[in-house]
C-alpha cells in the first residue's frame, strides 16, 4: 500500500488535477491520497489558504468577506467545470465555508484554525468527487472520523500516540481514501492545524499508521537537487538519500521538507518518493533508512546565511570549568539558540542565527559576557554564511576535508570557520556572506562536476 | 634592566654555576638574577627540592633526617668546593636547614612549605657568595624583604597586587640581586610556594614589577622547537613567537614554560628570550607581543593524547534552546571541563581530557544524558589525540586548512575532527592516538621542512 501526497500546485487546476487522477488510477497501490488545498497556478496566484487566513482576519474585524468568498469558491468551481462535475460538490463546499464564517468567533483562535483548515477539508472533498467522476471508487475520509486526534497547539499540532491506532483502521478501508492535509482534531473536537506544509505531516503521520510501503510526495520538481538551482544552474539530481542526509540538507536552505514532517515516516523506517505530478515517469528522489554508497562521498551540498559569531577570549579559560557553559546559559536568557561552538584554548566562538537578535539584545548580552564572565575580549561578526557538505559517504573517505578545503583555497575563499566531528554524516564551513555562493559554486565543481 | 632567571639544571653543579657567572658579568644589564634550587647532573640523580620534601615526610613521621639532610647538604657543598668558597657558606644553609626542621610541626602544610621552599633559598645565598667570591657587586634578597606578598594558597600561590608595588624598589637595588624563585611570603609571614616550574613565576613577578627590557630565561635547550624533537628528529628552532602562541603550543604538550608563569610578563608587555646556560651565544627564542609574520602560517605544531569523545544524537536537536548546556551542566557536576564541543545540526560531541573520569563517572554520565535529556543516541571514544596547528599568520593566508588536510590526506590519516574558528591563532585536528605521530610527521613535512 502507498500513500500518496499531493501539494498545492498539482491541485491547482482542473489541468494539474486531470494529472493526480492518472497519477492514482495507474498504480492500484496508491490507496491513501492526501491533498493541499489548491495552490498557485501562476506565479502572482494567490493560495487558497492564504485568501482564507484573510478571510479569517475580516471576519473578525466585522469586514465584509463576501468578494474574499466569491474568489476562493471560484477556485473550486473552475476545477469542478474544468472536469465537468455536478455543481453540488460546489454548493456543499460554499455551504461549509459560509456555516465557518457564521461561527462561533469568541475564540479568535479556534475560529481561523478552522477557516484555515478549510482549505485542505474542501478540497479533499472536490478530489474525492473528481475520482467518482471519473468512475474511481473513492471516498472523502475527515481527520474527525479518521481519529487524527492531535495535541492544542495552533499551528503546531502534535499527534497524539492514540491517533496512530486509531488512524491504522485506514488499511481496510476499501477504495481509495481522500484525506485533507494540514490538521487534526483535538480531544475536545475542534480543528487544530500543523505546522506550515501540514500536508506533508499528514502523509508522514498516514504512512506510518498503515505501515505502508512506501510514502510518495508529488511536488513540481523532478526531484531533491545536488545543490541550491539558484546558484548552480543544472545541478545533478539526487536519486536516494538517507532521513539523516534529508535533514542535514534542510537544514542549509533545501526546502522540500519540513524538518518534522519526516518523524513519523522516519520512526517507521518507510521510504519517502519525492516526486513529479508534471513528469510522474521520472524516478525522483527516494529517501530511505540506509543507502548504499555508491556516488562518492557526498550526496548534496546546501547552505544558508544570517549567521553571527560571538568571540569570547580569556587567558586560561580553558582552565575553567564551566565556562563555556555561562555564556550559553546567558544566551539562553534571551531565548537564543547556538548553531555551533568552535573553540581554541583560550576562546570560544559561538554561532547563532542573527534573526534571534537586535542591537540592544546584542550589546545587552555582550556587555553581560564581559562583566559577569570577565572576559578579556569579546566581539561580534555579523554576515556569516554556513556551507554544509552532506554525506553518508563521508567517514569512510580519507581526503573529504582535503577536497574542499582546497577548492575554497584554489577559489581564493578565506574560511572563518571548519567543525567537523560530530555529524558522521556532515562537515560544515564558514565563510562570509558575500562569497557564499562563489563558495558552493566551488564546491559543487569539486565534487559533483566531473 | 634584564631579570635572568636560571633553572635547576643551570645550577646543578660547580661546572654549570660558572658558566652562570659568566652569563651574568658578561651583561651589565642583567641585575636580577632568579635562581631554582641545584637540579639534576645526569639523567638518574635527584632534585634537591624533591630531597626536601621527603625530608619534610620523615620529620612529620617522627623517623631520621640525617641521612637526607647530609645529602642534601652535600649538593651545596660540592658546588662551594668546586668553586673554591670558604666553608661559612655552607654552615649557614646547614644552619638554616637545621633550624626549618626542628620548627612547629603543628602546621604540617606550612612546614612542609618552608622546607621545600628552602632549596631556592639558600641557593640563592650560595650564588650571591659565589658571585661575591668572583668580585662581582652582588647581594642575596629574600622575598621577605622584597615584599613578595602572595595569597595563602600553598602550591599554587597567586602574587598580591602590592606585592608589584613593593618589589618595584628593587630596581633602585645597588649592585646585583640574587633572588630565590618558588616563594612567596603571606601577610603572616610565612613561606607559601608557587606552582611547580614556579621559579619561572617569579622570574615573570619581577620582570614585570621593575619593567624589566627582557626577561631572560635560561635552560638546558637552545631554543623552543617547532614541533616535539621525540616526534621529529633534529626539528626546526622557533626565533620568535607571541604569547598567544607560547600559550597554544604549551597546550599541546610543550612544556617550556608553565601557562601561568607568562602572565605577569604578558600583561606588562615584557619580551622573554629562551636561552640555553650551555650555549649562551645561541640567539634562543623571544616571546613577544607582537611579531612580524617573515615564516609562513605556522610556528610550530604541538599534539597531545588521552582525550575522549562523548557523542550525543538527538533527531531535532538543533531546536532545543539549552540543550548543549544541559549537557555541558551534567559533565561540570563531575568536575569535568570540556575542551571542545562540535556540533552537527541533531548531534553534538564533547571532548574532555580521559583522565578526568573513570568507568563509574563515565557510565553515569551516559546514563544521565541518556535519560535526563532524551537523547536518541549516545557514545563515548577513547584514545584520541589532538594536534594544534599555531601561527598567527594562519588567519592571513588562505589555503592553510587546505594544506594540512591534505597532507594529512595523502598520509591516508582520517581526521576525526576538525576545529577551526574561534582562535585566530590556531587550528586543531583529532585523529586516533595511533596515529598521532605519524599526522604530526606529515605536517611538519609540509608546513617546515621545505
């Protein structure tokens, strides 16, 4: 059995839907489709779900919504006449969207989760719908009957372990299921929503609940590239990789996942399919448990900027337990979170994402370093970029460090930073922002050109 | 004004103490002379102050010194007959000995203290007479009267700020002063040592109290080697090196100086010349405050073993504000510092020094980190070295990292760690204790032996 996501841009138009129904028909395998809601199908289209979080925002202010409705039931309604369905799947949905807009709004909360929400709900409705249509047996199936019972946190749902259980009764559901992406329900009935691309949650979480054999994720792209297409044009596609490479690379900027949305697929060990509702006969990308290292010692190469160094230096602080460990707790103090800690003998360099910082949490935090910590110099640069060299690969080789320290040497490239140690599966290093990609250009020739 | 200060070895018999005086007559300059007590002659013999403690053991146990303290004596009185002094000398340090140890006992510690303390003391009497004896102006001072004051820390005295006040005087001292080395005196008046190698310290005390042009210190080397001469055979001298890199060499295993005994020098900016007492007109090596970079990224390399890493998983780690310090709380209740953390992006490494635990801490250690944070994963490995790279030229030249993975590469070395960022003056490899010499091997041949 599979379980098949689709994201919002092939479910944009009856065109991209006219796509997922082949994509499903032709594998009877494919038993458990979750949907975004539909997405954009040009670049200045508005998401549907964007135009509801609006819609959500009026509705509370006492604004007029109906021009907002109108729009977002017209979404709908040109898929449903571009496949020439029935207009009662239309006026099921304006009824649901109108009985949300009615609602209770003494929880502010509660009532644009569930306007939110709405999206994904719908449209899993109109595809189950469309199937029928085309003479699919197949059905809608809610989070609600489904027991997709998850914890009340807005935006950041958890799923509760009875929902695994609860959720495995899908396998004999007979027909195929189509299930919205994006949500649950909590214990007291009400709509929570994941984290933003929910609908990759959802299919995680379903894969793992049916133990399927495979989790595919139709996205426009033929698959998870070698390295950032904005900075090396054409890069070379990557055919299997393993949870952990998947993570190291989202980490440096790769997007195709959320972070989280891998947990549930990846407790369960069941491969992910990255794939193409555009080019469905292209292999795509796989990410599994383990590989077989067969391309080198690395799989990608990702990186990211926005980073800011801390340097605290103190004669015979390496003398001095707990030191190190002070300056993080003041961090902490200000909720920020380290990346990294390089450190020398008598200095320690710490790495965070400058985002968590303003000027006055800066000097406050620099100015407490200095008194409560006495150190003799303490410094902050800002603009860092992070480079990651991602591979499994990567232990077994002797010289990997050597490669790509001499192609940033050989590239004039001064590196501020190397750690490398912890993550078999990683070495990182850091340059300044402005010779980023210059950097990854040079180490994508090196490893991946020839 | 220069303060010389010369070791134990430079003093170990009539034939070393010679050449002293003519070190000291030869430079008019060289007006403060620290002494250690009589070292050793030949590889097998003792020191006069490890004498003076067991001789301190026995008093305390009420069992006969008289064996010990004949010994003792007899290392003076070799070197007063070979330079043909008359006899009052001896009698005086008998005296002095005889007196320290028929003193209260009721304090074991500061007993102790006073007697170790003894064997610079009176060799600083001897070599005031040896110098008188020549016909040279010169006089014993005791830090009593200089007014060394240090805290009651016995072992690891600190000098008092007034201390530098007082010992300022010395430089309106007529004539040439014979100082003992190791000792200070409290505000009670007793006897409170420095640190073992703490002649160093007060050569580094005076120096700075009188603002000293030089600190001379003589050994039995000519000069600070780039790289450990039992690793590689006939090395490449230091001529010159900063502090900064004094410090980072000395924390991989180069013991020419103590870390400490450089500070008071340090912070008056106070140039030191190691020289050697048997080859005097060798140009030694100077540590400065600042050098001109005329010798390529690095000055020398240093290694050192018997570390460990503490490997810890965690998938999401990087979200998790105080993990790494939760972790770093843990090793502290253990009395443990680290030395260095890398991190990966959901893993994190923590290096200490092995001989800081045993099996029972280690295991307690996994296990609280296993369940008080939750890891998914950890392990520990032993047996790791650490090899520093240091040069303050390393930050201008880039490819530095380059070079020496790659030549740790084509030694077919795997690196285990990487760390380079914060210390603008070093750069760091972990590699398996089994191959440390080799690695340091490779880097020598590519960073000195052109």
């Amino acid at each position: 059995m599979k379980v098949v996501k689709f994201g919002g841009s092939s479910l944009a138009s009856g065109t991209q839907v006219e796509k997922v129904c082949h994509i499903v028909a032709s594998d009877s395998e494919r038993r458990i489709v979750i949907v975004s809601a539909p997405g954009k199908r040009f670049a200045d289209d508005l998401k549907v779900t964007d135009m509801l979080i609006s819609c959500a925002e009026r509705a509370l202010h006492g604004e007029d919504t109906s021009k907002l409705v109108d729009a977002i039931i017209e979404r709908y309604q040109r898929i449903a006449e571009e496949l020439k369905l029935s207009y009662t799947i239309i006026a099921r949905i304006t009824d649901d969207l109108n009985t949300l807009l009615k609602g209770d709004q003494s929880n502010p909360v509660a009532f644009t989760e569930a306007l939110k929400a709405s999206g994904e709900d719908n449209n899993a409705k109109l595809i189950a719908a469309v199937f029928q249509h085309k003479g699919m047996e197949a059905s809608y199936v809610s989070p609600q009957e489904a027991g997709l019972l998850v914890s009340s946190d807005p935006g950041n749902a958890q799923a509760l372990p009875e929902a695994y259980e609860q959720l495995s009764n899908l396998k004999n559901h007979a027909g195929i299921i189509v299930f919205p992406g994006f949500f649950g329900i909590n214990k007291a009935g009400e709509v929570v929503t994941f984290s933003r691309s929910g609908s990759d949650i959802t299919g995680s979480i379903l894969a793992n609940a049916v133990k399927a054999d495979l989790y595919e994720n139709f996205t426009d792209v033929d698959a998870v590239y070698t390295v950032n297409p904005h900075i090396v044009k054409n890069p070379k596609e990557i055919r299997e990789l393993t949870y952990r490479e998947m993570r190291e690379l989202s980490y440096g900027g790769f997007s195709v996942f959320h972070d989280e949305a891998l947990i549930p697929a990846f407790r369960a060990g069941i491969p992910v399919n990255v794939k193409n509702t555009n080019n469905p006969e292209a292999p795509g990308t796989r990410i599994v448990s383990a590989r077989k290292n067969t391309n080198g010692p690395l799989v990608g190469i990702a990186s990211d900027d926005g980073f800011c160094s801390i340097y605290v230096g103190k004669y015979l602080m390496n003398r001095e337990v707990g030191f190190g460990r002070k300056i993080l707790l003041i961090l902490e103090d200000y909720g920020l979170s380290f990346e990294h800690v390089p450190s020398g003998i008598d200095d320690l360099t710490v790495i965070v994402r400058q985002d968590q910082m303003n000027d006055e949490i800066e000097a406050t935090i620099v100015r407490r370093i200095k008194e409560e910590l006495h150190a003799d110099e303490i410094h902050v640069e800002h603009d860092q970029a992070l480079i990651m060299l991602v591979g499994e690969g990567m232990r077994q080789e002797v010289g990997t460090a050597a490669r790509a320290s001499t192609a940033l040497a050989k590239a004039g490239i001064n590196i501020e930073m190397i750690n490398q140690g912890s993550s078999e599966t990683s070495m990182m290093f850091g340059v300044r922002e402005n010779v980023e990609e210059k950097a990854v250009q040079a180490l994508y020739e090196e490893f991946f050109a020839q």
